[in-house]
C-alpha cells in the first residue's frame, strides 16, 4: 500500500506539529524547549523593531533575556510619516504578529526544495545581521549565533527534504508560539526584572480604542487565518 503525496505531507505536517507542541507542553523538554523559546522571543522582538522602522520610527536595539523574556527598544520621533498613536499600536502589533508572520512564510517556503534552501540562508542571514546591527545582550548574541551555526551546517550539508523539514519545523514552532503565550495576550499588565509594564494588546488599546482582551481576540484571529492559510499552501504546493 502506497501513501499519496498529499497524504504524505499531511502526515508530516501533523507530526512535525504535534513534536512541537509536545516539546512545549511537557517540562521534562525543557532543556530542548529553551533554545526555542529564545528563538520566538527574537521572532516577536524584531517584529516590534522592524514594525518600528516601517512606520518612521527608529529600532535602537533589543535585548533577550535568560529567562525567555526580551524587550526591543524604539523612538518614536514626531516627523515620522504615521501619527504616533497609529504608530504605537502598529508597533506593539508587529511583535505579537512578529511569530504568526515569520512562522507561516517560514512554512510556505518549506513546500518546496528550491525555496526551502534559500529561504533558510535568508533567516540565517536575518539572524548574524541582527547581531550585529540590534541585539545587545549575550544571551541573544550566543543563542542566535549558536542556531546560525547548526542552520547553516544543515545548508552545507544540501539535503533537500531535511532542510524542508528543518524549515517547517521551525516555522510551526514559531506560528503555534502565539496560541502558547494566551495568557500574555490577554493581560493589561506584566512584571520585568521588578517592574510592572503595559503588555502590547493594553498599548494597542489605548492607542486606538476598545480593551487589552478584546485586541487579544483579533490577534489571535489573524494568527489562526495565517495558520490556516501557511498550512493550506503548504499542502496543495508541497514537493
């Protein structure tokens, strides 16, 4: 008995999908977990600092901490070509979207051989380059650099279905990394290194309108139709 193409790449998807969502659930993965968690606070922090850039505003650097937390640090200045209070909120939204964005093209790219390649020297690419222009703390210079490395070594190896896989695997991981933070989505406000701070949907509110939960809802709405939408493509263009 023969198993389709389509079949096969459901399979996969399915399985490379429950891998990642078994490494976030159980504790005794955590050492496995850890460099993860620290790749998807760097996905949701650069989405905060390139928003920053689309809008007019300056990205200055961002910072990962120990502990899975991170911070990207902006200025706003008042010539920029969005009204601050637009940009704000497109700014905290591009760190939560930051993920469900780079995770779903992350999973398009893996459909095919010839996309999956470069799309993975791209993201090593991104990583090194961010490095050096904005992270400024050494655990986010060695996390990324280390992940750079082994990407980079599975490139130099030019195993077509194992950089696919590798691809996919890691854009799973960071697209699912939205639905396993609900609690930082639906919070007005947290606690870094002592001190209390708005989360990104309390900003997104009160820079436009509503509250912090009902942003969460809309976030949480777009990352699934971009779920959705990565995975679809993903089976009708597979290779």
């Amino acid at each position: 008995m023969t198993i389709s193409n389509r079949n096969k790449q459901i399979l996969i998807l399915v399985l490379t999908s429950i891998v990642v969502l078994v490494i976030w659930y159980f504790p005794q993965l955590g050492l496995i977990r850890y460099p993860f968690m620290l790749l998807g606070t760097w996905f949701h922090e650069m989405g905060h600092g390139l928003t920053s850039v689309l809008v007019g505003a300056h990205f200055d650097r961002l910072e990962i901490f120990s502990n899975g937390s991170g911070i990207a640090y902006t200025t706003y200045y008042s010539d920029a070509w969005i009204p601050m209070k637009f940009g704000r909120a497109l700014v905290a939204a591009g760190g939560l979207l930051g993920p469900a964005i780079a995770g779903g093209v992350l999973v398009v790219l893996s459909s095919k051989p010839n996309s999956a390649r470069w799309g993975m020297r791209f993201l090593i690419v991104v990583m090194v380059t961010s490095v050096f222009l904005y992270v400024r703390s050494s655990t986010g210079v060695w996390v990324l650099l280390i992940i750079s490395a082994l990407l980079g070594l599975i490139s130099f190896i030019k195993n077509k279905k194992l950089t696919q896989l590798t691809l996919l695997f890691l854009g799973i991981q960071s697209t699912l990394s939205t639905y396993l933070q609900l609690d930082y989505l639906f919070t007005g406000e947290f606690i870094m290194a002592g001190n209390t701070m708005k989360s990104d949907t309390q900003n997104i509110a009160e820079s436009l309108f509503g509250s912090y939960w009902m942003w969460g809802v809309v976030i949480i709405m777009i990352s699934i139709l971009i779920l959705w939408r990565s995975y679809r493509y993903y089976l009708i263009h597979s290779e």
